[in-house]
C-alpha cells in the first residue's frame, strides 16, 4: 500500500515553520532554560529550631505555572451524558485553564434575561459561565472569561447610538464584575477592536463608538480592580513594523493614557486564509523569525502575552493533515513557551467536528479544517499526544536533593506546584512546594521530632 504523505500544500505551509535553523533552535533551547525554570533551595531545622544534619528530599511536580489551556465551550453541549463526562477528563488531563464565554449576544440573547445560572436555557458551544466555574473548581482549573466587550455577537436589542451602547456595554460589565470578578482572574476586555470596521458602521451591525475601546478598559479597570484586563487581537498582530507596529501602538496608545492593560492575546487560526501563497501578509505567521521579532517587540510593552485562540488544521487537503498537524504544532509549542513574554497558550477547539457555524460531529463548514486535538470520539491525534508528552513528560521535573547541612541544597525545575517527601532517620514527611518564576524560592521547613506520615508546610522567603 502507497503511504501517505503530505501534500504539497502542507509542505509549503510548514516550510518555514519547519525549516532547520540553528538560531531558532538556540533561542527555544536556552529560553526554555532561562524562563521556565528556577532554583529552588531547602533549609531544615527541627521543632526546635536546630539544623538538620542530612535528609533526602524527592520532588515530583504535579502543577505547571504556565498556562496550558483550551475553551470550554462543550461542556455539556455533546448528545449523550457519557460524551460529555468523556469531555470533562481528555480537557482537565491536558489543561490547566478552561476559556469561559461571555459572548454578549448568548449570554443576554434578551434585555435583561442573563445566562448566568448552570440551569440556564442550553446553547450549543455557550455552556453558562456558573457551570464552567463548577468545572473549573472539580479540576483545579484556571477559568478566563472571553470577552468583556466585541463588536461582534452583541445582542439585535442594544440601541444604535453611541450613548445607548455605551449604556448597555455599563451595565453588561457592572452585572458581570459583581458576580464573577473575585471568581474570574483574567479577562479578554476588548476583542479584535482592529478589525472593527469603523467606516461599515451600521450595514453590518456592529455600531459601537469610535472610542470605545479606552472607554471599556476605563469602566473595567474601575469594575474590576485586581483583575488582568487583556486586549486580545486577532490577524494583525503579526504586521511587524518594529515600534510603528499597528497593535502595538494601540496597546501603547492605552498605557500612555493612564489605562492598565495587563496582556495582550494573540489569536493563532491557521485557517483557509493562509493557504494562498499570493497573500504574503497571512503567510508571515508561518515563519519561525517572524513570530519571535513580534514576540521580541511586545515583549516591550512590558506585560505578558497569550496565545489566546488556537488552532492547527489537519484537513484532507493537506495529505497526512495529522502529522503535519503534530509537527507544526509541536514547534509552535515549543518556540511559544520558551519566549520570556508568553505566560499562556490557549487551544480553541479540543475536539474535531465542534467548531463554530457547522453541524457537531459533521466535517462541513469549519469542521472539515479539522483543527481539534482529539477526533470527535476523543481518541487522541498525533498532536494532542505531542502536547501531552511536551506538558507532563518533557517539562515535567521530578529530582532528588540529598540535603546535607550546610551544603546549597538547591533543585532545578520547571516553575510549578510539587509534591515534595522529605526523609530523614526520623521518617518522612510530606509537604507541597511552589516554585515562582518571580519568587526567591528560599524553603524554610521545621520538621516535627516524628515525621512518620505527617504533613507540613513550607515558609517561603
């Protein structure tokens, strides 16, 4: 039987991502070293104070501080209640943050009548943000709200004057913040506010005012005070033109204005519209040197970056899509986690046949770009195993430290929660450590005369 191989789509398309480049390499190899790692040192003294003299500590990391994450927008929504249980394990076995949707047209498809309530009426892929938040909290998951505000997916009943926009866009994120800001940490604020065309205003429904994207980041920044409020771009953060970089200056634009913005998403759909080689701007994304020069000049602004929508397409166009999937997805892993300005990368669809306007489980429409992780029974694809094997294998650290007083006793790992087992001729005693990439990461652990099976906590300088 003829093997299958890619086609020569594929191959163009992965050309540059793919291609063999020794600076390239050299920048994921030693900033996967610099930035995700750190020291973690110990000091041991008994309950009373005095010095350990030796004991053997075995570290196992069981968290990430790195966010690896997807949207959540299928809780619930499969045919059967076995699906959906099946749904809830491939995610939270992969994922450490789960995208909750606040699109304003689902959540208030009504005046007044929000969504909220995990007893809500169901939408397909909407699933309300109080049972993403049941999720998250069964799983120790990060949740995020997306988005605060957009052009699109907003209601047909908000009026179509600036002042009443800006009146119903008031009261949407004063609801919001009183029920979700001390729940929900990190929110998308404004979304794709570029490609908002300001010169269709009115044919194509999205009238919203000239400004009001300072205008939400200035209610928001008031709503929600301790929240990260992220402008989150979609296809033209990658039209790099050094410091007159359109998304650039816009962000900047906000800083210089007095208004916090703590992120900035990066959308990452390699969709149909990079097929066409005669589009160079849509081509720039698939190139190594170009994705760090725009990561190099955000990291600029001074607050992180998230990979915030992503997905990878393995569609019957591209030969064996599956392995050009994996292969290109494993790369863009790669190179993303190991830039210093990155805290996050955020799948968009997990599972194949469940995107956006196409009928679940079918290949038509979105569906047939194949861009899930798993297949739509859920077994896995090459790429979901590549990602596993990168988040719980390859940046994964388990060590030992054979402590001895006096001695620098440190470990080296990837920032992340462990489970740590200290032993001494006393017997063993188990406690969790955190290692912060801004934190000293100085242990100070008093140990109890017997040991045997107790628990103890770190103090952290």
């Amino acid at each position: 039987m003829k093997q299958n191989k890619m086609s020569d789509l594929a191959l163009r398309l992965s050309k540059n991502i793919l291609a063999a480049d020794e600076e390239v390499d050299f920048r994921i190899k030693s900033g996967t070293e610099l930035h995700r790692k750190g020291f973690g040192r110990f000091h041991l003294t008994d309950e009373d104070g005095n010095p350990v003299k030796a004991a053997k500590i075995s570290l196992r990391q069981k968290s990430h501080e790195f966010k690896f994450g997807a949207n959540a927008f299928m809780i619930d929504s499969f045919p059967t209640a076995g699906q959906n249980e099946r749904y809830e394990e491939v995610f939270s076995d992969l994922f450490n943050l789960a995208v909750a949707p606040f699109y304003w047209s689902d959540l208030e498809p009504e005046p007044g009548k929000l969504r909220f309530g995990k007893d809500s009426a169901p939408i397909y892929r909407r699933p309300p943000p109080d049972r993403v938040l049941e999720f998250c909290s069964r799983y120790g998951i990060k949740p995020k709200g997306h988005p605060l505000c957009w052009h699109g997916f907003h209601p047909e009943w908000v009026p179509r004057t600036d002042a009443g926009v800006k009146a119903a866009l008031r009261k949407r994120l004063l609801e919001i913040s009183a029920r979700y800001a001390d729940k929900i940490n990190a929110w998308d604020c404004v979304n794709e506010a570029i490609t908002r065309h300001p010169g269709l205003r009115g044919s194509t429904g999205a009238f919203f005012p000239e400004n009001h994207l300072e205008f939400v980041f200035d209610l928001a920044q008031r709503l929600f005070p301790y929240n990260q409020l992220i402008y989150n771009d979609d296809s033209t953060w990658w039209n790099y033109q050094g410091d007159c970089t359109p998304a650039y200056m816009l962000v900047r634009g906000l800083q210089d204005h007095g208004l916090r913005v703590g992120g900035m998403g990066l959308q990452y759909h390699m969709f149909d519209n990079m097929k066409s080689d005669n589009c160079c701007g849509f081509n720039r994304p698939l190139d190594c040197r170009h994705l760090l020069k725009c990561l190099d000049q955000y990291g600029k602004l001074g607050i992180p970056l998230n990979f915030s929508e992503v997905s990878i397409i393995s569609g019957k166009d591209l030969g064996e899509g599956d392995r050009f999937q994996e292969l290109v997805t494993e790369k863009l892993y790669r190179l993303w986690f190991s830039h210093p300005a990155v805290e996050a990368i955020v799948w968009w669809n997990l599972v194949d046949g469940t995107a956006a306007y196409a009928p679940m489980g079918t290949e038509e429409g979105e569906n047939r770009l194949r861009a899930g992780l798993v297949n739509f029974d859920f077994s896995p694809k090459p790429a979901y195993t590549a990602v596993r094997r990168l988040i719980h294998e390859e940046w994964s650290t388990r060590c030992a430290v054979h402590y001895e007083d006096g001695a620098t006793n440190c470990f080296h790992g990837f920032h992340g929660g462990y489970d740590a087992v200290i032993e001494t001729n006393a017997g063993k005693t188990y406690i969790d450590v955190a290692l912060g990439a801004k934190d000293e990461n100085i242990f100070n652990i008093k140990l109890p005369c017997k040991t045997s099976a107790l628990k103890t906590k770190a103090t952290k300088k």
